[in-house]
C-alpha cells in the first residue's frame, strides 16, 4: 500500500470526488493534458513578467526566483471555512488580549497560567513596550495563521505568525492568474473574491491611527528595500493600497511625528506598516547598527503619534514555546474552548518531555523555538541514523531551544505533472486584519505545497510552492 | 510623491535614454567600420569619447578595434555606462518606483531588461550586432510607448520626461562637442568627401539622418547640420528641442506643486542660449566654447534638480 494513502485527500479518493471538488472535477475531466501544460507554461511567464519574484542570495550574487505555481485549486466549502474563521477569530482576539496583559498587569503570569520564565527570558519581549497601549488597543494588525489538515474536521494550527507575515500578495497573484488561465472556470464555479484584501488593508490600518492624525490617516509601508527577499510583496501592497512605500532613509523624525521626505519636504505619516523586523526599527533603542529603520521611532510610538503595525513586540505571542499554551491563553481571556485544536507539543525545556523526545526523535518533528521558514528543524521520520544523532546532542545541550511535535499526517491536495494530477502535502495560510472594528479574515489564503514526493515541508525557501485557495460561495 | 521616489523615475529614465544613445552611436560607428575601414579606429576613438569612458577602456585595451570597442559598450558588466549595466540601473529603479509606474511600464522594462540582459551576457558578433541594436532601441521605444499610453500626466511623468531629456541633451552636446571640428565652416574642406562623411555619421548617431534630408534641401553644409543639431525646434534631439521640454516639465512640476525653484529658472537660462539665435554668431564665438559651456550648464541643471526635489537629502 503506498503511504500517501494514509493521508486524508482533500480531493478524495478511489474515484469518490469529495463535495467541494465535485465541479471542479467536472471540468477537468473535460481538459486535455497539453493544453494544461501550455497553461502552466503561460503562467510562469506572467510570474516572470510581472517581476512576481523573491530574491535568493548565494556568495557571489543575488538571484530571482520565482515561487513554482501550480494551477490545481485547492478548494474549501463555505460550511469548512465558517467553522475555521470562527476558530480564527477566537484565537486572535486572545493573542491581542494576551500582549494587552504581558505589556501590562501580566495576570497570566500572576495567576500561573505560564511560566514567567517564558516571558522573562524571551527574546521577543520588549520592557519598551511595558505599561503602554498602542493606537486602538490593537497589537496584531495582520496576522497570517498556519493551519494543517489531517481529517475532514480535523484542523490545527501549526504557527501564529503574530510578527509580520508574508505571503498575502501570493493570494492576491495566484487568483488573478488563475482568473486570467482559467475564466470560464470562474463563471461556473461561485469562488469567494479576495480581491477587496488591499482596499480592507487600507482602511484597517486606518482604522488605527493616532489621535493626532488629521482627516485622513496617511499610511505608508517601511520595507527594507529592493534587495529583501520580499520586495515584491511589499511594493504589491503598497502600490495596492495606493499608499507609499518607504525606506527607512526616507523617514526621520520631525516635530515628534514620523515624516516622510518628498519632492515638497517633509510630510507625516499617521500608520506606519513596516516590513522590518523589531530589532532594526529603531537603532537608538535596539540594534544601533540597523540602518533600515528610523531613529527615535520608538519615543514617537511611545508618545502615541505613530501607529506600528504590527507593534513591536507582539513576537512574544508567537514563538513555538508560547504556541504550546494557546488552548490555556484563550480559555484565560475569552473563557472559552479553543475551537482550533493545537497540535501535541513537547517542551523539551521540561525533562520529561525531553527524554520523551530523545527516546522517539524518529517519529517526531523537532522546532527551535525562534526558527521560521522551515531553517533549523529535524523531520525525524525523513531523518538518517547521524542526522538524529547529532540532533539529539543539539537538543541536550540547549533543550530549551526546542519543542517537539508528532509527524503530522498533512492532507493532500493533487498538482498538476507531465503524467497526470499527482497527490502533495499542503498547508494553509489565512489572513486576518485586526482593527478596533473587529477581525476580518479574507476568504482565501495561500496554500504551500511540498512539491516533492511524500515531502512534508512546504516552506518556499525549501522548495516548496503555490496553489490558489478558493472558498465557495454556498 | 518621496524624493526618492522623484530620483528613481528621473534616473530610470536617464538610464533608459542612455541605452538607447549607446546603441545609436555603435550603429554608427559600426557603418563607418564597414563602409570605410580606414577611418574605423578615429571614428571608434570619438564613439568612447563621447561615451565618456576613455580612461576605462585604455586602461582594458591597447587598440580601437571593432570587437573591443562594441563589446566594451554593449556587454561588459565593469563598464557602469555600458547598456547591460544602465539597462540594469533603469531596471533596478523601476524597481525601486514600482509603486509610481503601471503595471504596462513596468512589465515593458521588466521585459527589456530579461530579453537583453540575456543577449547581452555574451559578447555580441558582428552577425548579431545589428539585430541586438534593434532590439535595444525597439524594447527602448516599448517603455517610452507604455509610458505615455498609461501614465498620468503629472509629476511622476514629469520626473520621467527630464530624465529623458537632461540626458539626451546631454549625449547630443557631446556628440557636437566630439565632432565639433568637424561641424566647422572652412573653405577648405568644403564639398569634400571626407566632410560628408563626418556630417552623415554625427547625423546617424543621434538618428536623423533621414530627418535631415526631408528638412532641408538635402545638401549636406556645416552651417546646416549644425543648425539641425543646436537650433532645429523641431527635431527632437536638438539641444533647443531638449531644453524647450525642460522648461516645460520644470514648469508643469512648479505649477503642479505651487513653488518656483531654483532650477526652473536656470533650464530657463540655458533654454534662452538657443533662442532667436543664428548659427553664425555661435560659429563667431566659438562652437566648441558653446558647448562645452553647455555642457557645463546641463550638469549643474541636473544638480539643482535633485537638490530642489529632494532626491537624496
């Protein structure tokens, strides 16, 4: 029996289609192969031509890539999404709440619902932002959740991605593409729109700015610059939103507002969406040799004349360790079950669950605590007997870097080959915008697929790719 | 709009402008190579010349070969003037401006720059050569054509018009200034073959060779060409051409921001050198003096620009 098997289909199986892919399949049965081809061939060249690239840096020189697509949808009912916004919506709420609280009273901590060592000694946790509360009380302006599916209801979140998550010009990209690919598809089939996602950027930051602003907010997006792996995405947005898109060269302080430079002088910006990591924000309170951010920023913020988003520090909130808590975070702040279930995950700071792990790393994934963009981690079950080995001295020479989580068995979703649809494992990422209006979660995301075989990481940077997401209407 | 934002479109522009220039001077100089081999290697010599990289290329070569000289100014990544890496620059600073163009100019220089970065990697035979000219000035004219089919007409247009024009006036007044000898009336020379080629060629490099036929009465004359090149409104490499749209997109930019900078008035300046003049009485001053000092005064124009905007600081 082949192992990919074992994974639940999202398409079906053994010739039983499951229901929300039951037009869709329709049509394709109805296409042929090479026309399919000389689709995916088309839109690689549109990705190029659209300059839709991330940057790779090798020792000698700087590369564009592009991100592999593949034209096969992966599809959602509108019945599976409602259940996962509600989910959504309930754990972001606890996260905004949960900053609120550590950047306050810390009445979790208090009541020891966590350690207050995984705060104390977080890297993400800013004494800067202490006893103080963004514009709108808003911490996580976007957020872009991981989630895994291992059953027909069986969801996790995998990753909260509280800090600034990419990946939503993807979204944006892949249904224009398939829009353009495919249009009879989309005159058949009633897919959800996400196209709004900008104009709701807009106004969502909006929603957040400072008192001080006057008549309409202005909003810029800081970005690194053209050589960030993620330019693209930050240009898109900017441009999308019609807002500007600034480097931190162009912003300096002027009369305690954060101003830009242009052609007429200087002129103020209200909401700042930066793409620039906490510790380059600001080199007169954090990294002094960061010459992507803005000097003085940090008083500016903390004088209420400039919103950040997302603000700094909400990276306390999202790293691996904090993950592990989440059910106990949002029973303490909402008071309700989590709807989205986590997945098992050992703390190998805790000596239990570190022989635990130790004894069966093979079946286990194992995270450092702070790592992203899949750098850093063993799939033990995809692992030789030396890679584990080594791993396992790592882990007992700084367990607390670590957790553990079981192999999940990630769902499948077919991608289009030479030979015909071939099964791959895929995740999903939701956005959600939080304003003081409320969370609003645009009905798509970007679906990653591991593009190898039985591959279960489906990180961009480790070769992974793109599908659109689509969200029926009924 | 940011001031670096202003600084990316102008310098997209200029980059872009400049591609296209190197490409009309190797047309010419190449003709020269095939039609008159004994003055190949002093045609080579004024085409580095008025590419400004003299130094550079006698420091990388001995001779004004051919060969050298076309794959110094097409392909070689350590030129900073060759038009792989300006086409690079405009490309980096459309980047840069994304935000400011349309998808349409965008994807046209996105395109230039894959399809000719791409020829552009290996040295270029004189078989491709001609084909690789066209296709730098046909991807040139498919930005320009973008450009004004979608744009609007306000400042981010402005800033990619003076970038065009400060650098075309520029590459046109070192083409005089190259050949002024050349452009000068002296009996000696006239009706000379040696002359008709000289004019025929400053005519080719800034393409209007064919222009200058269909305005005048055909006769090629120093007093004429230069005439064409300094005074002729209408043709649009002309230094009068150049700073009448100077003027004008500095005038348009004052309007449109309700302030009168410094550099409004000196284009205004520079465009007033041209006015109501006669080309003898620049002949009687001194045509290489008269260039050179506009030359002079086009820098300085595009200094005051991107101080008056704000393009760096």
């Amino acid at each position: 029996m082949n192992k990919n098997d074992l994974h639940f289909s999202e398409m079906g199986r053994d010739g039983s289609v499951r229901r929300p892919y039951l037009q869709y399949e329709n049509w394709l049965a109805q296409q042929q192969n090479e026309q399919l081809s000389k689709k995916a061939n088309d839109a690689e060249a549109f990705f190029r031509q659209a300059g839709i690239t991330f940057n790779v840096y090798s020792d000698t020189d700087a590369e564009e890539r592009l991100i592999p697509f593949d034209l096969v949808p992966r599809i959602v009912s509108n019945r599976e999404w409602a259940k996962l916004t509600k989910g959504l919506e309930q754990r972001i709420r606890a996260i905004n709440a949960f900053l609120h609280d550590i950047y306050n009273r810390q009445e979790i901590l208090r009541a020891g619902v966590i350690p207050t060592e995984l705060i104390a000694q977080n890297d993400a946790f800013l004494p800067e932002m202490m006893d103080f509360t963004p514009p709108g009380g808003v911490y996580t302006h976007i957020v872009g959740t991981d989630i895994v599916r291992t059953g027909e209801d069986d969801f996790f979140v995998l990753e909260d991605n509280a800090r600034t998550p990419s990946g939503v010009s993807y979204m944006l990209e892949n249904r224009e593409t398939m829009l353009q690919m495919f249009p009879e598809l989309f005159s058949k089939i009633r897919v959800q729109s996400v196209s709004d996602y900008p104009k709701n950027l807009r106004r969502s930051l909006a929603a957040c700015a400072p008192a001080c602003a006057n008549g309409r907010p202005s909003v810029g997006v800081l970005t690194p610059g053209i050589f960030n792996s993620a330019y693209y995405e930050h240009s898109f947005l900017a441009d999308q939103m019609g807002v500007e898109l600034v480097e931190g060269h162009d912003l300096r302080v002027v009369d305690g507002r954060i101003a830009m430079r242009t052609t007429c002088g200087y002129k103020n910006i209200d909401v700042l969406y930066r793409r620039v990591d906490d510790e380059f924000l600001d080199p007169l309170t954090f990294n002094p040799n960061s010459m992507l951010g803005v000097p003085g920023i940090m008083d500016v913020y903390r004088a209420g004349n400039i919103t950040i988003a997302n603000a700094p520090g909400t990276g306390v909130a999202d790293d691996k360790a904090i993950y592990s808590y989440m059910p106990e975070i949002i029973q303490f702040y909402t008071g309700e079950r989590a709807i989205l279930k986590n997945v098992e995950t050992h703390r190998c700071s805790e000596p239990q669950s570190l022989q635990y792990v130790l004894d069966n790393l093979a079946d286990l994934v194992v995270k450092e605590v702070h790592g992203s963009g899949g750098y850093g981690m063993l799939v033990g079950p995809a692992a030789n007997k030396r890679e584990l080995a080594d791993f396992a001295d790592k882990l007992k020479a700084r367990p607390s870097n670590y957790i553990a989580q079981p192999t999940l068995s990630l769902s499948t979703v077919p991608i289009f080959t030479e030979k015909g649809l071939s099964p791959r494992h895929v995740d999903l990422r939701p956005f959600a915008l939080v304003s003081p209006n409320g969370v609003q979660i645009a009905p798509g995301g970007l679906t990653r697929v591991a593009l190898t075989p039985g591959s279960l990481v489906v990180n961009s940077s480790q070769g992974g790719g793109t599908k659109d997401t689509w969200v029926l209407e009924d | 709009m940011l001031g670096k934002t202003a600084g990316g479109l102008y310098w997209m522009f200029r980059s872009l402008e400049r591609a296209e220039n190197t490409a009309r001077l190797i047309e010419a100089g190449f003709r020269i190579a095939l039609t008159r081999s004994n003055d190949t290697e002093a045609e080579w010599r004024s085409v580095i010349a008025t590419s400004a990289v003299q130094e550079m290329f006698d420091e990388k070569y001995q001779s004004y070969d051919s060969t050298n000289v076309i794959n110094f100014l097409l392909c070689d990544v350590a030129n900073p003037s060759s038009v792989y890496s300006v086409l690079k620059s405009a490309r980096d600073n459309a980047r840069l401006v994304r935000t400011a163009i349309t998808t349409e100019v965008w994807s046209a220089i996105n395109g230039a720059w894959m399809l000719l970065s791409d020829r552009l990697k290996k040295p270029i035979s004189e078989t491709d050569l001609p084909d690789v000219l066209a296709s730098i000035r046909m991807q040139s004219a498919l930005v320009r054509g973008a450009l004004y089919g979608t744009m609007m007409r306000n400042d981010i247009f402005d800033f990619c018009r003076l970038g065009t024009y400060i650098e075309r006036m520029n590459c046109t007044a070192r083409i005089i200034d190259v050949k002024y000898y050349s452009l000068l009336p002296s009996p000696s020379f006239v009706n000379s073959t040696i002359d008709n080629v000289q004019w025929e060629t400053v005519l080719r490099s800034v393409s209007a060779h064919r222009a200058f036929r269909w305005a005048g009465d055909g006769e090629y004359n120093a007093p004429e060409v230069a005439t064409f090149l300094i005074l002729d409104g209408r043709m649009p490499r002309s230094l009068t051409h150049c700073s009448t749209q100077i003027v004008a997109s500095l005038g348009f930019l004052a309007k449109e921001y309700d302030t009168h900078q410094p550099c409004l008035g000196m284009a205004e300046q520079l465009r007033t050198r041209f006015n109501g003049r006669d080309i003898s009485t620049i002949f009687e001053d001194g045509l290489h003096e008269f260039v050179n000092s506009v030359i002079a005064d086009i820098d300085k124009l595009g200094y005051q620009i991107e101080q008056d905007y704000r393009f760096n600081k």
